[in-house]
C-alpha cells in the first residue's frame, strides 16, 4: 500500500499552502473568530488548551480522511461519508459540509464589507454588494479558474498575520494582565463561540473539519503514489501552523481587549497600531483571503447539486443564493452570524470528526490483519 516515491518539498509547500486557504476564510483574517473561540474566556491557559486540542483532533481527522480516501478509492466527500457512516449517516454527514459551506458564505459577504467599512469608510451594503458580485462572478467561471490562486494566498495571509501577531506582542503582551482582568470582572464583554474552553475546542476544530473536508479527501486520493507520511506531514503543518497564529493573535487580541472587543475586524485595530499603511495592506490581504475562500465556497453549494457548471440550474442557484445572502448580511451582524453559524455548525463538525477517527482506525485495523494474513 505504501509507495516508496517521495513527495517533493515544493508538492508539500503548496498542498499546505492550499489547507491553509481553505482554512482561513473571514473570521480567521479579519480575526473576529479567533476572538470568539480563544481570547474569549480571559485565560492565557486557555488559549493554550484550546490549542493544543485543536492540533490533536484535526490532525487525527485529516489523516484519518486522507488514509480512507487513499485504501477505498474516495475521491469526494460523498463516497468519503458514505464508507465513514453508510448510507443515511453518510448524507448527514454530507449535508453537514454543504450546508456549513453555505452558512459560512454568509458571513463572508459580511465580512467584507465590514473590512471596507473599518479600514475605508465604505457603507457596508455597498462593501458587501462588492463581495457578492465578485464571488458571484467567479464561481459562473467554474472550478478551474478559482483553483489557480488558492494556493498562493494561503500562505501570504498566514505570512502576514504571523508577522503582525509577533510585532504587536511587543505593544499588547505587556498588558495581558489587564487584559485577563478586564475580561475576568465583566468589564469588558467578548461574544463567546462554546459554553466551556473544551466546547469551543471542540467546535473551532468541527468547523475545521467540516470546511476543507472536500479537499482533504480528494488529497488523500490523489496522493496516493507518494509516501503517506509525507502526506501526514502536510496535514500535520496546515494543523500547526495555523493554531500558532490562533495562539500569538489571541493573545494580542486580549492585551488589547478593549479596542478589539467592539472592533467588528479585530486585526486591523493591532495593524493601525503602527502606520496606517500597514493598516491599508492588511485590508487588502483580508479581501484577498475572503475572496480564496468564498468562490470555491458559492461553487461547492451549487456544483454538490449540479454537477454541470454550464447549466442553467448551476447558474441561477448562484446568482440567487449571492442577492439572497447579500440582503440577509444586511439585518444580521457580522459578529453573530459567526457566533451562531461557527458554533453550532462546529458541533456537527466535531461529530463527523470523532466518527471519522473512529472508522479510521476499524479500517486500519483491518487492513494490517488482512496484510499479516
């Protein structure tokens, strides 16, 4: 099963690359989620703790999915599901990812427009009609157009977003203890993704989980000529590297409480920080990374139905669900369409997860009895 060619390190760079986008959407650039699911509880330990769990869980959830798309042939989420949990659980399973794809272009409209808002001045309805016709006009395009790019935003947002976290931890680390103070005392109140530190671990990772689903199961296909530890180590760097930026932005984010607590992008108060140049870059870059991730969302929703990109049906549900979602991000904020949609959604996520690992290892199992035979 295990073949000896060994995956080259650009193959590695740009596969993480690629996780990483997937990964990074609105809430982690503008950085309002990373609030909600690790500043949120006050607790320096907890950032930590909410970390250290994330990596474990949704490190074991991709190589469990990738081990399954490469022994049984899944190349998609539906045949991935359906080994996982058969038939019915299966589509459950399948409409979890579908169905959290759409909820989660929702508040990347939002998220644009209140990036345009914050940094620019530009009206939010008018940001978010932006977004709509840019996603709406790139998934028409199909598939093979929005893939092109994805890869290489990834990195340059995880770049920059790891540079910004260290040079502010100059200005915001020295103030943790206010902070955590602040937060402890109820003086300042922050949204809370989870009733618990172990609740918002586990459904930060199930939103992890169910987002990239799509692409990690036809990876673990697709790769199955290399090394599978090779393919375990991209897994394993997109789940490290990412909840370091999670750790040294959430930290700021509570030497900072105050401003960023009521701040719809969080990022960008920790950019204005320094000159408002930087500022005007990290806007952009969140755009940049909203746009990666909201197209292949909008053609996920609509190609998991219609399979043909040219088909009218594919293109109507598009244009439709883009003027239904931009209305609707007009009467909700921001903020909580992350908190409902990420939280509960994540849930679910955290669910097909542990089942996941849980065939995996059956699955294994059975494959070394059958090679011992």
């Amino acid at each position: 099963m295990e073949s000896c060619k060994k995956m080259g390190f650009a193959l590695i760079v740009n596969t993480t690359g690629a996780i990483l986008a997937y990964l990074i959407g609105a809430g982690f650039a503008s950085g309002q989620e990373i609030m909600q699911y690790f500043s949120n509880w006050g607790s320096i330990f907890g950032v930590f703790e909410i970390g250290i769990i994330f990596i474990v869980f949704l490190t074991m959830t991709y190589i469990s999915v990738g081990y399954i798309g490469r022994t049984r042939e899944a190349s998609n989420v539906n045949e991935l599901y359906e080994i996982i949990g058969g038939k019915y659980l299966g589509k459950l399973f399948s409409f979890f990812v579908w169905a959290y794809n759409l909820g989660c272009y929702f508040f990347m409209i939002s998220g644009f427009g209140n990036t345009l808002n914050q940094q620019f001045g530009i009206s939010i309805p008018l940001g978010s009609a932006i977004a709509v016709i840019i996603s709406v006009g790139t998934a028409l395009l199909g598939l093979r157009k929005m893939v092109d790019i994805i890869g290489k935003i990834g990195p340059v947002v995880v770049g920059f977003s790891l540079i910004l976290g260290v040079i502010s931890a100059f200005l915001t680390f020295p103030h943790l203890k206010e902070g955590v103070e602040l937060m402890q005392s109820g003086a300042v109140e922050v949204n809370r993704a989870g009733h618990s530190i172990l609740l918002s671990a586990i459904s930060y990772t199930g939103t992890c989980i169910l987002l990239p689903m799509a692409y990690v199961a036809h990876l673990g296909h697709d790769l199955r000529d290399y090394r599978y530890k090779d393919t375990k180590s991209i897994f394993m760097a997109g789940a490290v590297l990412y909840t370091a930026c999670c750790i040294i932005l959430a930290l700021n984010y509570i030497g900072k409480i105050e401003e960023c607590a009521i701040a719809a992008i969080p990022n960008l108060v920790l950019a204005n920080q320094f000159i408002s140049g930087m500022a005007v870059v990290f806007s952009i870059i969140i755009m940049l990374s909203i746009y990666s991730t909201m197209c292949p969302i909008l053609w996920t929703c609509a190609s998991t139905i219609w399979s043909d990109e040219k088909s009218m049906p594919y293109r109507l549900f598009i244009v439709i669900c883009g003027v239904a979602v931009y209305f609707i991000t007009l009467f909700v904020p921001y903020e909580m369409l992350i908190n409902y949609i990420m939280t509960y959604f994540g849930y679910a996520g955290a669910f097909s997860g542990l089942v996941t690992i849980i065939r995996f290892f059956m699955l294994w199992s059975q494959d070394r009895k059958a090679v011992q035979a």
